[in-house]
C-alpha cells in the first residue's frame, strides 16, 4: 500500500465516522423534536378548555359587575330619597316638637308653683 492510498483509507474512515456521528445527532435531534412535539401538544389539549374557562368566567364577572352597578345605582337613589325625607321629617316635625315640649315643660313648672312644691 502506498503513502497516497493509505491517506484515502484514513480519510475515508474518518468520513464515515463523521457521517455517521451526524446521523447519531440527527437521530437525536429528532427524538427531542417529537418529545418536544408530544409535550406541546399535550399543553395545548390542557390549556384550550381551561382558557375557555376564563373566557367564561370572566363574562360570568362582567355580568355581576353590571349588577352590582345596577345595585349601587338603586342605593344611591334610595339614600337620596332617604335623606330628602329626612330633611322634610326634621322641618316638619321639629318645631311643633320643641315648642310642645316647652309647653309641657312650662306647664309643669306652673303647675308645681301653683301647688306650692317649688
């Protein structure tokens, strides 16, 4: 075997060790590319109903929120009211009241120097 030949079948062999490192890696790529396929495909199959969910629950939330603002806004009315009522109880009522209690309270002072207790 000759210098020249000797050098081709050393760098045939480390050709065909080169190839098939590559074909190894290759492999392996394509083993952690389905292993990588098969998990998202499982998060997708877990995540499209839970978002679903969401979607769901928050309609659900905007719907009390819109009761809760129809609440307050029927509270506010009613404490208006309240108040405006308040208001006319207290004119109303508020000095007939005052001026029958001093009449009640001048009576009796009368009534107990008339009788002679003071």
């Amino acid at each position: 075997m000759t210098p020249g030949e000797l050098a081709a079948t050393v760098a045939s062999i480390a050709f065909a060790m080169l190839v098939v490192g590559l074909l190894l890696l290759i492999g392996s790529a394509i083993r952690t590319l389905s292993s990588v396929r098969g998990a998202v495909d499982d998060v997708r199959h877990t995540a499209v109903p839970l978002i679903a969910d969401i979607h769901l629950a928050v309609r659900q939330a905007k719907g009390d929120l819109v009761q809760v603002e129809h609440i307050l806004e029927r509270t506010e009315s009613i404490k208006g009211t309240v108040d405006t009522a308040s208001r006319l109880a207290v004119a109303a009522f508020a000095t007939p009241v005052i001026k029958i209690a001093a009449i009640s309270t001048g009576m009796s002072r009368a009534a107990r120097r008339l009788s002679g207790k003071a």
